[in-house]
C-alpha cells in the first residue's frame, strides 16, 4: 500500500491526537489510563500495570521449575528440588486428630442426651410432625373468615 507523504503527516497529526486526548483523560481520572493499542503509550514502551503479589509459595514452586528447565538445557539433572517437591506433606486432618476430635464429639452427644435435650431425641418413626393442628387450623380459618368480611363491609360503604 503506497501512500503519499501527505497522507503519512496526516496520520501522524491524528496520532499526536489521540496521543494528547489520552493524556487529558488519564489526567481527569487523577492516573494512568491504559491505552486501548495493546497497552502501549508513545515511544512503543509497555505500561506498568499493578498486578497480584504472588505468594511465597507459588514464587518458590516458578523457581523450582525455572530451575528444571535450566538443568534440562544445561544437560544435568535438577534431582533436589524435584524431591523436596514430592516430599510435601498434604494438609488436613491426620488419624490422630480425627480420633481426638470423634470422641469429642461422641461426649457432646451424650451429653447432650442426658441433659434431654435437642435434636437426638427419639421420635417413632412412622409419625411425621405436621405444621398446624387441627384447633390451629380452626382458629386461622376463623379469623380469616372475619377479615374477609370486614373488608367486603368497608368496600360495601364506599
């Protein structure tokens, strides 16, 4: 594609543009905005951006793989961090902590049984509690009946 030289100054005049409305954006929002170019500014550098920290953990386990591949390279082996890796220990519960923490369990059932209390009671199993009794079931129907008939009395007057 050729194009005149009138039309390259014209494009660099747009360029110094949108360069100048950038600027007077970033300085109305009090910072840096970034660019819609693919996070370039003017001179082609890359912006700065504010990433994440990353944790100790994830920085070492970078390393230890920067550090395979530099051995693989190199044509030695990386044997030590490799088995510090597979070494590790998994979190969680180990058996000595899960016993402990079932009796102490099992000892706050019991004695939350002797107290009498709560949801260990036993119940027989072919009954299932229902929500309202029957007398309940009267007294709602009535005062229901009296609020429907207030109302139709009070629109009646209307």
């Amino acid at each position: 594609m050729d194009l005149s030289f009138q039309q390259l100054t014209q494009a660099l005049s747009i360029r110094k543009q949108i360069s100048a409305l950038e600027d007077r954006l970033a300085n109305l929002f009090g910072g840096s905005t970034t660019p819609a170019r693919g996070g370039r500014r003017r001179g082609g550098r890359r912006t700065r951006r504010s990433r994440r920290p990353m944790s100790p953990a994830t920085r070492a386990k970078l390393a230890a793989a920067a550090r395979a591949r530099w051995a693989r390279r190199k044509g030695t082996t990386a044997a030590a961090p490799a088995a510090k890796a597979a070494g590790r220990r998994r979190r969680g519960l180990t058996a000595a902590g899960r016993r402990k923490l079932s009796e102490s369990m099992k000892a706050r059932w019991a004695a939350r049984r002797k107290a009498g209390g709560g949801a260990t009671t036993t119940k027989a199993p072919g009954k299932k509690k229902r929500g309202l009794t029957a007398a309940g079931r009267r007294k709602l129907s009535e005062s229901m009946k009296a609020r429907w008939a207030a109302r139709r009395k009070a629109a009646g007057k209307k």
